[in-house]
C-alpha cells in the first residue's frame, strides 16, 4: 500500500507521482463523508504535512479529495470537503494531475497566517482568527 501502488493503478510512473504530490504520502484509514460511490475495497492515501490532498484508489477507480479535518475532542477526524471521481482508463494520468492541482489549491486556501509567528497554518489548527494553536499554547491556553 502506498505510492508505489497508486502509480500501478493508475498507470503511471512513481516518480511522476511523487513530484505530483506535496510530500509525505501516508496511508490513512478512510475519511469520513467519503464519496458515495466508494466501494469497499478502497485505499487512502494522505499527502502533506498538514495533509494537503487524499487521493482513493481500488481496482477500477481513483478518487481525489480535498480534506477538511474536524476535532472530536482532542481527536483529529479526518473529512472530505470535496472529491471528484473516475473509472480508471484512458486518459487518467490527465485527469489525476488536474484533480490534485485543483484539489490542494481548495484546500491551501483555507489556510490562514497566524497573527504571530504568520505561519501558513490550516484552519483546524487555529485558535481563532488570529492565533494558532501552538502560539496559543505557548500563552498557556488550555484546550
Ligand atoms: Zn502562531
């Protein structure tokens, strides 16, 4: 499971994958709210730190979502804000590459700079509008 299997079912060169995709691909379990037509034999892949893309594959079709990560309590959940689908076949690879551009630029822009250190920081890890967590806890907020 991994990159090296998404580029076996897509078709495609590992290596094309991997400057395609932000850095970090990890398996992950399946997002919440994942697309209706997912079937059960599908495997997820999460790219970025903080996770910028998901990408879904199984043995006849690719998904790519742009996450939307949601706290319950203290655990990260794991959503889709928005995904897009498609059988695998001729002209994929086109496709696939298009997805995840548009993809992580939906899911970029929902990142704010903290008011403080102005990191790029995504919105499940701000405080409020202006502060994120790691600045927050530097002041002692307890969450
Ligand atoms: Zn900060």
């Amino acid at each position: 499971m991994g990159l090296t299997e998404l580029a076996e079912v897509i078709g495609a060169d590992p290596a094309v994958l991997r400057d395609l995709l932000p850095p970090d691909v990890l398996p992950v379990a399946p997002p919440d709210a994942a697309p209706s037509t997912q079937g059960h034999d599908f495997s997820w892949l999460a790219a970025g730190d903080p996770v910028e893309i998901l990408v879904g594959y199984s043995s006849s079709e690719v998904v790519v979502a742009a996450p939307d990560i949601r706290w319950d309590g203290h655990v990260p959940v794991m959503c889709v804000a928005d995904a897009e689908t498609r059988s695998l076949g001729c002209g994929l690879m086109q496709w696939f590459s298009d997805q995840v551009v548009a993809m992580r630029s939906q899911r970029t822009a929902t990142f704010v700079a903290c008011g403080r250190c102005r990191r790029s920081t995504p919105p499940e890890w701000m405080l409020d509008d202006e502060l994120c967590q790691r600045c927050a806890d530097e002041d002692g907020v307890v969450f």
